[in-house]
C-alpha cells in the first residue's frame, strides 16, 4: 500500500428528496482511499455506506441527490479527475476503466437469460472494441481462472452456478478492465461463512498482484478488521471514526465502534463478552440533534444532545481521527453526575 490518494472525497453531502422534507442522507464525508490499500466502510443499515458508493460512482436515482461536496480520482500519473462533474460519455468510460463496482446479490447483477461468457465479453466488447471476437473469449477464460472458476464454466448460466461462484463471476467483471479502484458493496453478505472467506481471501491476493485499491463496505466489522487495512466506522449518515484495522481492534474509541465490535464472535484472540448496542439506529427522517448516537450511548453527557461532535484526530495520534465529545481536544472526560445511559438523553427533535 502506498501513502499516494487514489480517490479523495470531501465535504460530501447527499439528500433524498429537495423539498422541505428532504433527509440528509450523507452529511461532510472526507475520506480518502490510498493506491493499493483495501478500505473498509462499517456501520449498521442506513448508516449511508452504501449511499456512500452509490454517490461516489454516480449511480444514486432519484431521490437521492448529491448536494454538496467534491470526489477526485488520482490517475497514476498524477492527473485528477473530477467525478462528479464528468461528461455522461466520459462517466461511462470512466467507471469499469478505472472504477468498478461489485453490488450485493449476484443474481440480481447478472442477466439470468445470458451466459457468464456473453456477459463478460459484453463488457469487454463496449470498452475495448478493439479486442477480436477469440480475444475476448481468451480474457474471458482469464478472468475466471483469476477467480478460481474452471474455463468450462464460461457457458453456464447464473442460476447454473452456487452462489459463491455467482460472486467471483462478478468480481471478475468489475476487474475485467483493470480499473484502479474496486468499490465491493456487501460482496458476500448472501454466502455462508466459509464462503465469504474463500473470497475475499482471493480478492486479497488478486489486490496484491494487480495493485488495485478497494472499498469495502459491510455491516460485519469482523471481516473488515481482518481484510482492510483500515476502518472507517458511519453511523447516521457521518463518519464517526477512522483507523488502521488493528487500532479499531485493539482500542475503538467511539462508543459507537466499541458497540459494533462488541456485537459479532471474534474468529482469532481472546473471547469477548458479545453486549450488543441498545436500540435501533436512528431513522434519516427524525435525527437526534447533536451525537446521532446520543440517545444509545452509554457515555452520553451533557454536550451529547446539543453539539454535534467533530471528526478530529485525538492528540498526538496521526492516522487517526474520532467524532466524539469524549475525544475532543481540550474538553477532557465528563465529571461524576454529567454522564448519563442509553435513553436517558432525550433525543432532540429532527434536525
Ligand atoms: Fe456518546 Fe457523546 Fe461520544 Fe456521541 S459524542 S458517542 S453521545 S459520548
């Protein structure tokens, strides 16, 4: 991984809806995706992750509406591009190219009435028409054998493949092109454990010979501490912390992160008492004013209900940064009496 950006975003704004009762989906993300380095996006549903993606590739339908904000792609020679403000015929060039999606549920990405060839090689023939009809079918074979499908394959049809073979057929589409960046949304979610690994055990290993970059976004923080190198943690539409995958693991400063790591088993180290978070997240349309999270955290205080908490890195601690009163410079811990528990901080009204 190199310290080189290869997607910036910042100050993204995203709402569904324009009139008064629009809700704000996305509020002042800044993120950046370094060359080589597997970013992963945590949160429970309707934290934004994958409006997160969807906005960045430009993909959002409407409602959604992207109000505010900037996202750069860094080519390798330094040239940058401007996503949001590309032309449609460059934005088609541009995604698959350089950027790639992979969606959730193979069955709904793939034609169920074309073969795994005639949609690999459709991709192929729209971008590099160039390519003969036999080299197509060639890079074809490749692609699956990169993946770890046998060529034989390529006639089949999806609902002829498992579900964890669905997967890779969509990995090596979004990798058909070589494209620098590969957004994964919930990639493995529909498959069994043993399955979610195999993949992304392989999507590791191809990051590593192709030297692309990815953002991979899952509600289950367990896969991402042991396949990203680092965390961003949303909750309510913000990022409310940021970290190397072993930091977030070691010591998570936002309750937050604390809570979701406390939510699944850990597969490698020590037990873990499994505590949950209490409650439900909080729905767009009636956000709680200050910390989103105040009315579940059970280190809420005083400026939790009215202040909204600022990502900042704690003192002294580059590469890192919380959304969190307890971490804000200069405010120190709450007094005895100023702390309260999960629902004791009346939530505000919608903001
Ligand atoms: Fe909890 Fe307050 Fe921190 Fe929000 S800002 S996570 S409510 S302590």
């Amino acid at each position: 991984m190199s310290a080189e950006p290869v997607l910036t975003i910042s100050g993204l704004n995203v709402d569904y809806g324009t009139d008064k009762d629009a809700v704000h989906a996305l509020r002042d993300i800044d993120l950046t995706l370094h060359r080589g380095e597997v970013l992963g996006l945590a949160g429970e549903s309707g934290s934004g992750k994958s409006t997160l993606a969807y906005a960045v590739t430009r993909l959002l339908s409407p409602p959604g509406v992207i109000t505010g904000g900037e996202v750069h792609y860094h080519r390798p020679g330094g040239d940058r591009v401007d996503i949001l403000s590309l032309a449609p015929h460059r934005l088609r060039a541009f995604r698959w190219q350089e950027l790639s999606i992979v969606f959730q549920g193979a069955m709904n990405s793939l034609n169920p009435v074309h073969t795994v060839h005639s949609q690999l090689t459709d991709v192929l023939a729209a971008h590099r028409p160039e390519l003969r009809k036999r080299q197509r079918t060639d890079r074809a074979k490749e692609l699956l054998s990169l993946v770890g499908i046998s060529a034989d394959r390529l006639a089949a049809y999806p609902h002829q493949l498992s579900g964890g073979m669905r997967q890779r057929v969509m990995i090596a589409m979004a990798l058909a092109l070589e494209p620098e960046i590969v957004i994964m949304d919930e990639p493995t979610t529909a498959l069994d454990v043993v399955m979610q690994r195999q993949i992304l055990r392989r999507l590791v290993q191809l990051r590593e010979q192709l030297n692309f970059s990815v953002v991979f976004i899952t509600h289950d923080i367990s896969l991402l501490i042991e396949f990203s190198d680092r965390i961003a943690i949303m909750y309510g539409g913000r990022i409310v912390e940021e970290a190397g995958a072993a930091e977030i693991y070691r010591d998570p400063r936002h309750p937050y992160s604390d809570g979701l790591l406390h939510s699944f088993p850990a597969l490698h180290g020590p037990r873990r008492e499994l505590t949950g978070i209490p409650g439900s997240p909080p729905h767009l349309s009636a956000m709680p004013t200050g910390c989103a999270f105040h009315p579940r955290c059970g280190k809420a205080f005083v400026p939790c209900a009215a202040e909204i908490p600022v990502l900042t890195p704690p003192p002294a601690e580059p590469g890192r940064a919380v959304a969190c009163h307890l971490h804000a410079p200069g405010r120190g811990a709450p007094r005895p009496g100023q702390q309260g528990v999960p629902g004791q901080v009346a939530p505000g009204p919608a903001r």
